[in-house]
C-alpha cells in the first residue's frame, strides 16, 4: 500500500510537470506531422524542461536521475557526475536506483 506522503508527493510531482511542460517556450518544443497519421506532434526536450524546473528551485530525484543517465551515456561525463553528485546530497542512498548507483561509482 502506497503511504499518503508518497502519494502526495507523486501528485506534486506530476502538478508541478504538468504546469512546466504546458508554460514551455517554443524553443523547447517543435511540431512534426507524423507520416503515417497525418497529425501534429509535438515534440517536448525533456533534457532542456527538467535543467529548467532544477533551476528554479523544483527537483525530485527522478529528475536528478534521468539527468545523470542522460550526461552519462552522451559521454559528458562531468554534467554526468554533476547530477549524480546532487542526487547523492540530496537524497538517501535507499532511494535512490541501483543502476544510478553503479553509473555514480564508475565517476
């Protein structure tokens, strides 16, 4: 059973994505016709919108994971280690995911 404090802060979390994501300049979005379809697409760059919501303050440990991964596997190493390095002041070392975890300890 999920505790009322995650799920609050899963709401929090999805409320404060939501209200990024909808505010977004066009510069982080571009509108594609999808081939098969013919419908608009709009395509949001998740890298760009989550840097913004740490920026201002928001983050969750997600965010901070997601980021990590993302720098690491595009060989930038040092934004890589700068995330996880947030990640792992932040948060307890239980919360945070194995695989995050082992991409940390080969920085």
């Amino acid at each position: 059973m999920i505790k009322a404090h995650s799920k609050s802060s899963i709401f929090l979390f999805l409320a404060i994505a939501f209200a990024v994501l909808s505010s977004l300049n066009t510069n982080a979005q571009s509108i594609i016709y999808d081939s098969i379809g013919k419908q608009k697409v709009a395509l949001v760059d998740v890298r760009k919108t989550y840097e913004r919501v740490i920026d201002k303050g928001y983050a969750s440990i997600e965010m901070y994971e997601y980021l990590g991964n993302y720098y690491y596997h595009d060989k930038d190493y040092q934004k890589s280690k700068m995330y996880f390095d947030m990640l792992f002041k932040k948060y307890k070392l239980s919360q945070i995911s194995q695989k995050s975890i082992e991409i940390y300890k080969t920085l």
